[in-house]
C-alpha cells in the first residue's frame, strides 16, 4: 500500500499480455489538465449521450473507450474533428468506463460512471 501524499512519484508497471487485455500504469501527484495546446477539452454525460467539446475544432482526434481493466469497450473513433462529438450512452455498457481523447502527442482521460 502507498500513500501518494507522501510519496512524490510510483510507477507500476503490468505485464502487457493479449490474452488477459492488461495495460501499464503510471500514478504521479501532478495535476491532471485539461488543457491540450492552449485548447480546452470539455467530457460530460447527458441522459442520451456522452458529449465531448473541442476547444480547438481544427485539431484532428482520436477518442478511446476502456473499461477499468483496460479493454476496449468500442471500436476507436479516429480523424475526429469539429467542435463536439457525440457517443451514444446505449452503446456504453454500464459500470466505469475511461475515455481517452488523442491529438498529436498529448492525450486527456476522463473516467466516467454508467
């Protein structure tokens, strides 16, 4: 057990495998932003929908979806641009799923609850 008040960084590393879908893991007590290049990325839950908002529509995108032990739960939505994008909430499953929005060599992950 760590506790990451006291511990600056801890990097833990899994075993990457296809056969049991794990992924590596990288805690750090930096802040998370959601700043990409001086453009804001805004993920939020309607009834209907998860809607992804771009600050920067000219940027091109790729939108991820896992769950929590890293399998894909849809296919990757690539070259994705414009001001917003729309994911159906029926094609999420239900549980803790993390989206992951791509652009050049920066990346924001939210994690969200269905």
């Amino acid at each position: 057990t760590f506790n990451l008040k006291e511990i600056s960084e801890i990097e833990l590393k899994l075993t990457s495998n296809e056969e049991d879908n794990r992924f590596e893991l990288h805690l750090s007590n930096s802040k998370l932003s959601a700043n990409t290049n001086s453009s804001t990325i805004n993920i939020y839950k309607t009834q209907q929908n998860t809607v992804i908002e771009f600050g920067n529509p000219g940027d091109v995108y790729t939108i991820s979806v896992v769950n929590v032990l890293g399998q894909k739960i849809i296919n990757d939505f690539t070259n994705v641009s414009g001001n917003n994008f729309v994911i159906p909430n029926a094609q999420l499953p239900q549980g803790i799923n993390i989206i992951s929005v791509r652009s050049n060599d920066q990346t924001f992950i939210r994690k969200l609850n269905y």
